[in-house]
C-alpha cells in the first residue's frame, strides 16, 4: 500500500476491549450460575408486568449500545420473566428442565460456531458419537442412521418422510403425490401427538388418510381395529403405509403394545415408526425398559433429548434402521455442495444428507458432554425418579377423598381433578380450569391440563430432575387449598 491510498476504516463485531469483555462474559457466567442455584426459591412463573412487555416495542436499534447496557436490559427485562421450566415443581406439557452442563456446553459450542451441515470437522464426531451413543442406549443396531434435530416433531417429520419414500412404490421424490398412484395410508392411535398430524399434513398424505384407530381403557391403542382398518383399506384398492407407536402419550404417557405393532408391520410389510418423545428414554431405567421392548423394532424412532434426558433446548434425534432408505429420501447434491475425497469438503459425515436442514448448529456437543458426565446409568435412576414420584402423587390424590385420579399413571403423567366432597351442581371443568391458573398464578407450581373423556383435568408430566417427593406433596396441599378457596367464594 503507498502512502498516498486512502486508509480503508475496517470494522468487525469482534470486541474493542477484550478485558472488558472477559469480564462481562465472567459476570454473566456468575449471574447464571447464581440464577440456577437459586431457581427454587423463586415463583415458578409471575404474570409478566406492562413496562417489560412495552419494553419490547422498541424501534429498531441503528445505533451501537455497549455490551453492558444491553446485558444490564437482559436482566432487567428478561432474566426473571421465564416459562418457568428449570424449577423444581413446573411438570406442564413435556417440557425438560436443562443443566448448569447444558448451559455451558450452549457457550462452548457457540463459540466454536461450527456449520453442521457437512465436512470434514470433529463436531461432526461428536454428532455421529451421540448418535452411536443413542443406538446403543435404545438397543438400536449399529448400522442404523440418525441425525440430531431441533425436537420430536421434526423427528417424526424425518420418519414419517423416509417412510413415504420407502413405501410409496414409485418415485415421490420425481413424481410427487399428484401422479395419480394409490393414495398412501398411515395408520395410529387417536391419542398421537399433534406434530404427527403436522407431518401427515405437510407431507401432502392429508388427514383423511391418517387412521387415528381408538385405544382401550388404558389409552393404548386396540390392536384390532388397527388390523381391520388395515385389511378394508386394502380391500378398498388404497396403500397401506406405516404405522405409528406411541412409547409415552403426550395426554397419559400410556405405552403401545410395541411388539404386537413390530409383528403386524412385519407381517403387513408396512413401516413402523415410533414417536418416543419421552417414553423411548424409559429404556435407560432397568426397571422401566421392559414397558418399552419392540421400540429396537421400529424403522424409525424419534425422541427428545431436551425433555427427559434435561439437555437443554433444542436438542431431538431421529433414528433410521436402514441407512440407505434415510439418505436416499433426502440427499441433494449440488456442485456447490459435493463431497470432496480430501480436504475440508471431504469425510463421511454429511448430515445434510439426512434431513432437510442444510445449515445445522453444534446441538451435539451439550449431549455428547452431557452422556460423559452423568453416565447413562444416572441417567436411568433420574427417569426412574420421576417415574417413583408420578407414582407417589397418584397414591397422594388416591388418598384424599377431595381428589380423583382420571386416568391410570402410566409412567409419568399424572391427571387428576379437584371434585370436592359431594359436590351438586358444581362445573368441576371451569373449577379445575380457575385452579390451574391461580396455581400458575400465584407462582406455586405449573402443571397443565388436558381433557379426558370430556373431564377437564390437571395433568402432572415429570421430566424434571429438580423435583423432590416433598414438592408433591405441595401441590396437592395447594390445589386442595384453592379449590376450597374458590367453592367457599
Ligand atoms: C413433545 C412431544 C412431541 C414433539 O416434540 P418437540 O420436541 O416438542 O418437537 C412429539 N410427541 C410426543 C409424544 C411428545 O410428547
């Protein structure tokens, strides 16, 4: 460069300061770990005040701000306003409780910043380590394929779309579903959860074509009528598809009879799928993987990490049987994208291959980290935890009279409602409702709810490894204390 060139004025996002930031990002990590620490002695949730919401609303920012402000905004505005759901006594929907491990591996991982959509990296490793870590804990076969995802719902997308690939009989990654071949069927019990309508619909198979078959008493789904509508489907010139088991219901975590869908697919030559969500994570108990056997025998099976194995949001994986089937409905290999034999662009590892995601972030690593410093077997001991203490509330709400248990505990779902002592003319769906909100509230505890035979009820889901027997134990005081509060006003 002569003197005579203009100084170019470069810029980056990197700091100014780099001490400074150090200690910013040191207060932060003390902050954090201060804030989990002490997560017990908050309200679970708290209705959020009108100045944070309007805070919210702020034109765009064209300005710089220093880092320091803006964090000091983050804990002013939105640090104590959470969902609620590391504290010891939320249990709503399915929704996991995270790590203080989790939390730094996020960090770790952010920093590495890697693109896991392919290339010759080791966070690619560690991606294809989870995986073989995830086959073995689920008595998956070695040669099977997987990739890690934001959560179940695209786990079962991924499944249900390698299903549609490998059944279809005729190339519907060419033709699509409008060449006018055989209309596809699907098949599984009405207690599936919604993301599996999700993909029905957004894999252009529709609803009308997704059996939802009744379930018995226990909420699992009846073996015979999944057969008869298999056989008049048949009968009726359509394609049977795919069946999808259920390990772990989002309303009562009740468990499919595994094995007897392995054997009517098998027999059927259809595909199966199991949505393990949660329940899939029970064969980590010894205890519990019994409830669980014939989920090994599923073409695909799609569970969560961030619910019941606590790994922080998002983190799901989906597993395929056979590899080739997984590749071939979505590898796309474009010039600007083929894999080299050497080189950055070489290696095996291109899980771009297997999903529909191209670009992929380092969600490995807060599992692999996670794996190695808790060890399965404590794994297995926390998720019989929770199972112990669905068990303990059932007894507890069996026990008081003012209660009734609506739905047997399965694993770790618990639904009961507040119907007080001879109650007449009393709406138990709009009591238990007022409850429920008073409970979320009054910052007590957060279980949600769901309908059951036309019951509004309290529904308990435990996949939270902060949760003690004694927190139990409180809730029940307090949905005893509120229902009488609300009847007597
Ligand atoms: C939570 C859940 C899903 C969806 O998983 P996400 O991680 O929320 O996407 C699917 N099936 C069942 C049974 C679930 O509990």
């Amino acid at each position: 460069m002569s003197d005579k060139e203009e100084i170019r004025v470069e810029e980056t996002l990197d700091p100014q300061d780099w001490s400074g930031m150090r200690a910013l990002g040191h207060r932060m990590l003390d902050d954090m770990i201060d804030y989990l620490e002490s997560v017990r002695e908050r309200p679970v949730w708290q209705p959020i005040p009108e100045p944070v919401r309007a805070s919210f609303e702020q034109p765009l920012p064209l300005e710089p701000q220093p880092a320091g402000e803006v964090y000091q905004e983050f804990l002013e505005n939105i640090l104590y306003h959470p969902m609620g759901n590391i504290h010891p006594r939320f249990w709503g929907w399915v929704i996991g409780t995270g790590t203080v491990t989790g939390m730094l591996a996020e960090m770790l991982a952010a920093g590495m910043n890697p693109n896991l959509g392919g290339g010759d990296q080791v966070p690619a490793y560690v991606e294809a380590q989870v995986l073989d870590w995830c086959k073995q804990m689920l008595g998956y076969p070695q040669s099977a394929s997987g990739l890690l995802v934001s959560g179940g719902s695209m786990a079962n997308l991924i499944g249900l779309a390698v299903a549609r690939y490998a059944r279809a009989e005729f190339d519907i990654r060419q033709e699509g579903l409008q060449s006018g071949h055989k209309p596809l069927t699907f098949y599984g019990s009405s207690e599936m959860h919604s993301s599996i309508e999700k993909a029905i619909e957004l894999l252009g198979i529709g609803m009308n074509a997704l059996r939802l078959i009744p379930v018995n008493q226990a909420f699992q789904i009846d073996l015979q009528a999944l057969q008869s509508a298999i056989d008049s489907d048949r009968a009726a010139g359509l394609q049977p598809v795919c069946v999808i088991g259920n390990a772990g219901t989002v309303n009562t975590a009740a468990i499919d009879d595994l094995q007897a869908l392995a054997d009517i697919c098998e027999r059927e030559g259809l595909w199966y799928h199991v949505d393990g969500a949660f329940g899939a994570l029970a064969a980590l108990s010894p205890e519990l993987q019994p409830r669980v056997t014939g989920i090994q025998r599923a073409d695909s099976l799609a569970f969560d990490l961030h619910k019941w194995m606590y790994v922080p949001y998002e983190i799901g994986c989906v597993l395929v049987r056979d590899e080739d089937a997984h590749r071939r409905a979505f590898s796309l290999t474009p010039d600007y994208l083929a894999h080299a034999t050497r080189g950055l662009a070489g290696g095996n590892l291109w899980f771009s291959d297997y999903g529909i995601e191209l670009s992929r972030g380092f969600k490995a690593l807060k599992a692999w980290m996670s794996f190695k410093e808790y060890g399965t077997q404590k794994y297995g001991r926390m998720i019989r935890q929770n199972v112990d203490q669905a068990q303990y509330l059932g007894r507890l709400v069996d026990d008081e009279p003012r209660l009734e248990r609506l739905a047997p505990v399965s694993l770790n779902i618990v639904c009961f409602r507040f119907k007080g002592m001879n109650l007449q003319d009393v709406d138990l769906n709009a009591l238990n409702q007022e409850i429920l909100i008073r409970l979320h509230e009054q910052g007590i505890a957060v279980p949600s709810y769901t309908n059951l035979n036309g019951n509004y009820c309290l529904r308990v889901a435990i996949t939270n490894h902060r949760s003690r027997f004694e927190d139990f134990e409180v809730l029940v005081k307090e949905v005893l204390r509120l229902g009488d509060e609300i009847l007597s006003s």
